[in-house]
C-alpha cells in the first residue's frame, strides 16, 4: 500500500514493522531504508498541508481572506428544509438541552433534537463547548505547537538515535559507505487527565450557555494547562543520550546570562527549525538583568518567543543541577487524544448535597513524550 492511501495510524505501525524486520538476517536494508524515509516524508507531508489548512482558517477568521459558503441542505417529504447536526448544535436550543443533560445525565432531550441518527455513543458537544476547547488550546502557547493525533489506543512513534550523513560521489572512486541507521521506538500510554470543582446551587441557575461556558472555561483551561505541565516534565527529565525506548534532550550548564539562550540553541539539531523558550516569569527577570548589566544593547532571547511555565522552578529559588529553562522546537514532542481532544464532565449532586454544592468532574485521555532527538535543550543551574 503506498503511503498516500496509509492513514496516521497505519503508517507509525508499519514504522515499527521496519524497525523489528531489521533485526531479520535477510532483510533488505536497502528498501527498508527506502521504505522509512518515504513514509517520513508523507508524514511530513500531510504536517505541512495541516499547517497550510490552519493559515488559511486563521486568514479566514481575521477577514483576510473572503469565503462564500454554499451548504448542501436536505429537504423534508413536505420540502421543508432540515437543519443538519452542526447546524443543531449551534443553536440556543440544543445549547439549553445539553446544560440540562449536563446536570440530569439524561440525554434523550438532547438526541431528540439532533436530525441525524447518532444513537449509542457520546452526545454531541454544542458548537460554544468545540469553541471553548479550541480557544484553550490556541491560548496556551505550548499546547499549540506540540505535534497532536488522534490514535486508538498505545502509540508508538519511531525516532532516529542514529543516522550517518550522505557522502559526495565522484566518478571512479570508491562508492560511499552505507548509511548507519538505528531507530528508536516511544511508546505512549494515555491516562486521565482530571480537574474537578466545586459550584453551588445557585450557579446551577445560569442559563444554558451561561453554565456551560462557567464550567467549560474553568476545566477545560485548568486540563490543557496540566498537559504543558506534563509536556514540559518529559522534555527536562529525557535522558541526554537516546535509547532505544526514549528520545534524547541536549543539556548545558548555565547561568542566566546574555549567551545562554545562544548556548542552548546552538546545541539543537537542524531538524529543529521553530525553536521557542520555555521559562518561568520569574526567570525572565533575571535575563533582562543581565541584559541590563551587559552595559550594550543585546537580545539575551535571540529574537525568539518566549512560552512562560511556572512548572519549571524560577532561577533564584532552583536547586543545584535544576532544569529552570528550556530552548527547542515543540513539534519534537507528541500529544495523543485517543478520544478526540474534547473534555468530558460528570455531575455530582450528592456527595455534598448538605452543603449545596455540586462537583463537576471534568477528563481528558491523554498521552505525551518526547519523540525526536536534537529538538530541545535543557539549561540547568550550577552548583
């Protein structure tokens, strides 16, 4: 099968195919070879046409770029026309239904009400709830620029530990050696992401889209934040040499002067080609000190964008040997949504009832690591 027809899903499976054929004394390195770079190069591929597909939507939402939608209407025995689902869950109705389900955890008003058959299964999410998680993800500048699936189950991602550089060949001498390949493979396990809270009776009577967002905007944000707190912790405890199950992170020891920032990004692979700082504000303040002291203008931050993380500690407080900033491409690290990237709420009205309050716990399965080498550095404290 050519890797055009492979989904996501497929392809990384038949990665890891190759990597367990190379170990068979009659394989064909030559092709197995030949086989991995094709099906890089279609991932790559189908990143850089999801890159282009999410310019335009934002040229489209900036008014940028002017659209004219025509949309496919069905048509009722009497010719009247039907709303289609995404229609539905955007309006006030289906807004108000869902806010009800939410609390009495009976969906049957809220099918009622959807014009295409979606029996068994999870209820649609109105439109407002698709927005609120989007925006959470756009607003968190780590979460947006990890690489994200959607893929059933484990994930295993292969990686490059080793890969010799193409040699030049001139005619009549001898022909190049051949390439040193060895692959690695990140397996990742999602788990449950869950954030809950507490809200009174009184909250409970907003109207529908009142409700929704109170509760969707506070979990929601508070789930996609723990996930860069996680994104983050895989990035400054990977091992500064690959194995075969784990893909490497540079390292340099370093105070927070004008050329650390330089120092770690020179230590990055040139596969590394959208490099931002990871920090915490207080940080921050040091560099600009040291900006300061240099007595002449310079960038201590190189031009790049700098990402705030309070997960990581500030300089001044850190231990000895301490991770406190990180310099490197995010698209070296992977977040998987088995389930989609949507939270899921459960509504408790029992467990505190004497104290009107209700818990309102939200979830999302997720897994993440890093899963390419040479695409961060990791700057600690000295002793």
């Amino acid at each position: 099968m050519e890797p055009k027809e492979m989904t996501i899903e497929q392809i990384e499976e038949r990665k890891a195919g190759i990597v367990a054929e190379l170990d068979n004394d009659n394989a064909d390195l030559d092709a197995l070879e030949a086989e991995m770079r094709s099906l890089n190069e279609e991932i790559e591929a189908r990143k850089e046409a999801e890159s282009k597909k999410a310019e335009i939507r934002q040229a489209i939402a900036e008014n940028k770029i002017g659209v004219t939608v025509t949309e496919e209407r069905s048509f009722d025995k009497e010719g009247v026309k039907t709303m289609t689902n995404n229609e539905v869950r955007a309006t006030k109705e289906y807004v108000d239904a869902f806010a009800r389900y939410l609390i009495s955890e009976n969906d049957a008003e809220v099918r009622s009400l959807l014009t295409e058959n979606v029996a068994g299964g999870s209820v649609p999410v109105p439109a407002l709830v698709d927005e609120i998680v989007s925006t959470a993800w756009e607003k968190n500048g780590i979460m947006n620029r990890v690489r994200r699936t959607e893929i059933k189950g484990n994930l295993k991602v292969a990686f490059e530990r080793v890969a010799s550089a193409a040699g030049v060949h001139t005619e009549g001498a001898a022909a190049p050696d051949e390439e040193t390949l060895k692959l690695g493979i990140v397996t990742m396990v999602p788990a449950n992401i869950k954030k809950w809270i507490r809200i009174s009776d009184e909250a409970l009577a907003l109207s529908g889209e009142a409700l929704l967002r109170y509760i969707y905007d506070e979990v929601t944000y508070q789930i996609v934040k723990k996930l860069a707190d996680l994104v983050v912790d895989d990035i400054k405890t990977a091992p500064t040499t690959a194995t075969s199950v784990a893909a490497c992170v540079a390292q340099i020891t370093s105070a927070p002067t004008v050329t650390a920032i330089a120092t770690a990004y020179a230590n990055l692979s040139d596969e590394a080609t959208d490099p931002v700082i990871i920090m915490n504000k207080l940080t921050y303040a040091n560099f600009v000190a040291a900006q300061a002291a240099a007595n002449y203008s310079i960038d201590p931050f190189m031009g790049l964008p700098v990402e705030f993380n309070n997960s990581l500690p500030a300089y001044n407080s850190a231990s000895s040997n301490a991770v406190y900033a990180i310099v490197g491409d995010l698209k070296g690290a992977t977040v998987n949504y088995p389930e989609g990237d949507g939270v899921s709420l459960k509504y408790d009205d029992l467990s505190e009832a004497e104290k009107d309050l209700v818990k309102i716990v939200g979830r999302q399965y997720a897994a993440h690591a890093v899963t390419a080498c040479g695409r961060f550095c990791n700057i600690k404290k000295g002793s």
